[in-house]
C-alpha cells in the first residue's frame, strides 16, 4: 500500500508500477509528477485518489490494466501533456467523479473492453483512441469541453452522453470535427 498525503508531491524518475495488496492499493491526496517513466496501475488493483493532481510531463504514460479499479474523487485532475497519455485497457474501471478534472492534451484511450465513466469536466485539445467493446460514458452532471480546431470526437458507438451532460465546442476555428453524430444531451457551439 503505497499513501501519498496532502501536500506530498510524489516525482516518479522511472516507472511507478501499482501491484495488487491491500485495498486501496494506492491512496493519495497530493501530487504524481512523471519525469521518466509510466504510472501503470496494474491487474486487480483499487486506488483512490482524493484532490490529487497528476501531471505526466512529455513521453510518459498513465495507464490501468485489467481488472483495476481506479476513481479520480473531487478536486482531482488527470493533466495529460502534449506528448503524454493516458490509456485505460484489459477490462480496468476508472471513474472520474463530480469535481473532477481532465485536460487532454494529447492522446486518451480507452481499449480491452474497459470503461471509463465521467461525471466531471473533460476538456479536450488532444486525440482519442476507441477499441473493441471499450466504453466511454460522459454520465449525469459531465461535461466535455472539445477545446480544439478539427480532430474528432470520440467514436459514437462507443461512447454515450447521459441525460444531464453536457457538451461545448469552443476550439473550431476552420475545420468541423468528426464524429458529431452522438445522441448529445446538452450540446453548444461556441466556436467560429
């Protein structure tokens, strides 16, 4: 059981690998930096991570694997820099809660039949990846800012909008996005 507390900064210059113990496996209320290496939170894991701010600086990696279960609670934020990733995979469960953040960058995927459910803001200005049966839920009280000029919104067929979410497009400068046919519950443009 690894706990990070309040006000720690946690600076990973190798690989920060999450194995499997006691529950919760990984418990932090501070701050993960990536300097060089990959967070891997790996098969049959629970973490719980409380006001956290995790930052993967360029090159590196955030990554669940299967059967993990990882909640991002209120006043999180996954920052994902503009050559890092995130990838939830081989049937893991990450939930981002009310309150908490998402700030895409780069490059979010979602593969192996897992499910990322959202309930916070996810603000995009990267790219997605969808495969398989994997599920990408934007639930009630969510919102999906697509901060961007083209690119794509997630694959629809993999994807859902919840009664009570919303949606803003406010980066389109020239070129209209892929994938607008969604059932949107709430949609915006506000973009040129």
């Amino acid at each position: 059981q690894l706990t990070i507390e309040e006000g720690a900064i946690l600076i990973s210059q190798n690989r920060l690998r999450i194995y499997n113990g006691a529950d919760p496996d990984l418990q932090v209320n501070g701050t993960i930096q990536t300097a060089g290496g990959n967070v891997v939170i790996q098969t049959g894991t629970t973490n719980i991570f409380s006001s956290t701010s995790i930052t993967n600086i360029p090159q590196n990696n955030v990554r669940t694997r299967g059967n993990s279960s990882t909640t991002f609670e209120n006043g999180s934020q996954l920052n994902i820099s503009a050559s890092g990733r995130f990838s939830a995979e081989q049937t893991s469960i990450v939930v981002f809660d009310p309150g908490s953040t998402i700030q895409n960058d780069n490059f979010f995927r979602v593969r192996n039949t897992a499910v990322v459910n959202i309930s916070g803001m996810f603000i995009h200005t990267g790219s997605f990846q969808q495969q398989d049966t994997s599920q990408l839920n934007f639930l009630s009280g969510s919102s999906f800012e697509y901060a961007r000029n083209a690119g794509a919104f997630p694959t629809p067929t993999l994807t859902s909008f919840a009664s009570g979410s919303s949606v803003e497009v406010t980066g389109v400068t020239s070129t209209v996005p892929t994938n607008l046919n969604h059932a949107f519950h709430a949609f915006e443009w506000n973009a040129t």
